[in-house]
C-alpha cells in the first residue's frame, strides 16, 4: 500500500532537515565561526604582534580555538529534537537509528565544522602561518572537527534529559578529543616548519574513521536510554 | 514498571486484534502514559514482554517502529517548520510521500488554511491536529494514541473519532489513553482500567 522510505534516503531527508532547521536559526548556526575568529584574532592582541613569534604558537592556538568554537553547538545536536518529542517519533520511525544519528552528525558538522576549515587559511594567515602550510591547516582542522562532532555526539546523546548537561557534555567529550589535538597542532607545526604532515595527518584520518564507525551506535544506544 | 521509586505498573496483560480499540483509562498518575510507551517500546518493562504479531518487539525494534504511529504527551512538531514541512519530513523519513497527500491529509483534518504557517504560530488545538495528520499519513497498522483528544474542539473530536473508527475500519488496531471513552461506531472498545 505504501512504499517505506529507504534507509539512505531517509539519511538525505534527515541531513536536509537539519540543514533547514539551522538556517532558520543562522545566528545561532555561526555562533561557532565567530567564536572561533574572534579567539584567534585575539591571540596577536594578547601575545605579540611578532609574527615570527606568533607562528611558534600558530597551530596550537588555532587548533584550542577551532576545539572548543567546535564544542559549542554540540550541546544541541539532539536537544531541540528532545524538547519539542520529534526524538520519539524519529526513535519509532522504523529506520536504523544509527544511520539517523550519522545524519545528524553529518549536518552538524557541516554546519559547525566545515565553516571553520573555511575559513581557517585567513586567521592562520593572520598568525603567520605560511602559504604552504596552509592546506594542512585546513586538512588537519577538517579531520579534527569531523571527529569531535562524531565524538561529541555519544556525549550530546548522554547529557540529553539533564538541565545542566553542557559541563558534564565539555567533561565527557574533551578527554576523548585529546588524541585528535595532539595530532592535529602537531600537524600544522610540521608543516610550518616545512616538514611533511602525513604522518600526524594519517593518524588523525584514522581516529576518524574509528570514530564514524563505532560512535553511531553508542549515540543510538544512548539516545533510547535518554528518551525513557 | 517503575517511575522513580514508584511501583506504577504491575500484573498488565493486553491483547489486541485487528479491528480493535483498546481504551486505557484510570485516573491521573495510574500510569496511562508509562504503559502506552511501555507498549510503543520507548520504555522497557521491568519484567513482561511486549510482542507484536507474536515476536516480541525488542527482537526487531525497527520492524515494530515502521508498523506503528504513536502521538505521545507532546505533538513532535517542529515549531519552525510549516505544518507542510513537518508531515514532509516526520513521515517523508517513514515512507515515500507526494505533496497531494500531505494537502489531502491536512484537508481530512481542516488544516488546509493553515498549512503554510509555522507550527509555533499555531494555536494549541491546530497542533494536535496535525499531529494527528500525522498518524493518519504515517498509514500503519497500529496506532497507540496518547491522549489524542486534548485541546481539540468538540468538531475536532469528532472529527478524530470518526479517524479512529475509520482506521479500525479498515482493520487497524487502536490503543487510546484517554479521559473520555473514544464513541467509535460498530466497534466495542475493550476498556483496561488501571486503578
């Protein structure tokens, strides 16, 4: 009588929808970006205009920066479908739940993540990061973001019924991100001082893929604990 | 079952055909709602198991999810999407859907005027009714209904009973938690109280 919705086009319905949803809310949805500008805008306010000196610090500052800039919508991956009950329907909706919390994840990181790659050659540029350098930057920026909302969402999904869950959510997920940020500012030092990232690149790819295949299930675990 | 400290449920059978209305009722706080979501599987019981077509439903929750449609405490809208937009993308995620019948449906419910605004804008009893639109859309066999008349106008609540009969019609099956007995025509609906 009626045709089911596949699974992956139910995933494209479910990253469409976010995507929408985040529109309507696009202060809200650059919360992140701006955060982000504005820490590494201040770092050569705080420490020197020195470029040369600035540059030692340069993969750090941007990375901490990126990290918690990246922290800071997580709190509301599955908030907002919690409060308003469409979280009960999508639990019952007879599609994999995983695959749904990959979509989520996917919109949320296009959302939050991709627009700090974007512009992350400008504010590197700003810390005196090299032209060459630059497309680390981006790479290791991209991995990294890629793996904290993927993390991210296992804590967003645990901390969902709580009022206060944001701390304990910064608590459960930047411990898990630790890895992913030695790597990463490790990434771009190397590449500042013209040395070839791969490794640390390589390492970070793979904590991703890790992390994407096996955090869909724990948040699909800790989403139906969460909804009872 | 428990809610907190308190024992709510205990020693609850329930059988239902097709073609049956189940109509829970007791009063505030006997736990309605906890055996409703017991039963759609979003609460697991502490001891007993909940099947469906004689397999129990924690075997294949996905299998269940697609023969279900349940209208829990809240609507499940988005408020900022048009009552379009929620059918399109609630049900779109459940089974392949044309525009016609989301207007056909949001017609059947006396929503169409409404149908391009957003839910934040509409009015308390305009959101049950597209959350209803969205059980009927949604087109599975059991529906588990909590509390479906609240807010509704009495034209809205005849218009979901005559929903309701029409689906148990059509050899549906119906779970109702309600405070007032669902008057569906040509079909008894066992009544369950929970003391």
């Amino acid at each position: 009588m009626t045709a089911r919705t596949g699974a992956m086009d139910a995933v494209w319905l479910m990253y469409r929808r976010d995507l929408v949803l985040a529109f309507r809310h696009w202060d809200q949805a650059a919360q992140p970006v701006v955060f982000f500008a504005m820490v590494t805008t201040l770092f050569p306010l705080a420490l020197s205009p020195e470029l040369g000196e600035l540059r030692q610090l340069a993969g750090g500052a941007l990375w901490v920066a990126a990290l918690l800039a990246a922290l800071l919508g997580l709190e509301f991956l599955f908030r907002s479908d919690h409060i308003d009950g469409t979280l009960e329907q999508l639990l019952l909706s007879g599609q994999p739940l995983a695959l749904m919390a990959v979509a989520k994840v996917a919109a949320h990181w296009t959302i939050s993540g991709l627009p700090l790659v974007l512009v992350s050659p400008l504010l590197a540029t700003g810390l005196g990061v090299p032209t060459g350098a630059l497309c680390t930057v981006m790479l290791s920026l991209g991995l990294g973001t890629g793996i904290l909302s993927t993390v991210g969402a296992i804590g967003s999904a645990l901390t969902l019924g709580l009022r206060r869950g944001s701390m304990l959510l910064s608590l459960l997920v930047l411990p898990l991100a630790m890895p992913a940020l030695i790597f990463g500012a490790r990434a771009i030092d190397m590449a500042i001082h013209g040395d070839t990232a791969r490794g640390p690149l390589l390492l970070l790819a793979a904590m991703l893929v890790l992390a994407v295949t096996l955090a869909p299930f724990a948040a699909a675990a800790a989403l139906r604990i969460s909804a009872e | 079952m428990w809610r907190g400290e308190r024992s709510v449920l205990s020693g609850l059978s329930v059988d239902a055909a097709a073609g049956d209305c189940v109509h829970v009722a007791g009063p505030n706080g006997s736990g309605k709602t906890t055996l409703l979501r017991v039963l759609a599987g979003l609460l697991t019981p502490e001891r007993g198991i909940v099947t469906w077509q004689g397999r129990p439903i924690a075997a294949d929750r996905e299998a269940y999810g697609a023969a279900l449609s349940y209208l829990g405490h809240s609507d499940g809208l988005k408020p900022e999407f048009t009552a379009r937009e929620n059918l399109a993308f609630e049900v779109g995620l459940r089974r392949r859907l044309s525009a016609s019948a989301i207007d056909s449906v949001l017609s059947r419910v006396a929503m169409t005027d409404s149908r391009d605004l957003p839910a934040r804008s509409l009015s308390a009893g305009q959101r049950r009714r597209l959350a209803i639109a969205r059980v009927i859309l949604t087109a599975t066999p059991l529906w588990i209904l909590d509390e479906p008349f609240t807010n509704l106008d009495s034209a809205g609540v005849q218009c979901v009973t005559d929903l309701i009969a029409k689906h148990l019609d059509a050899g549906g099956t119906a779970l109702i938690a309600s405070h007032h007995a669902p008057a569906v025509p040509r079909h008894a609906a066992h009544r369950l109280d929970l003391a």
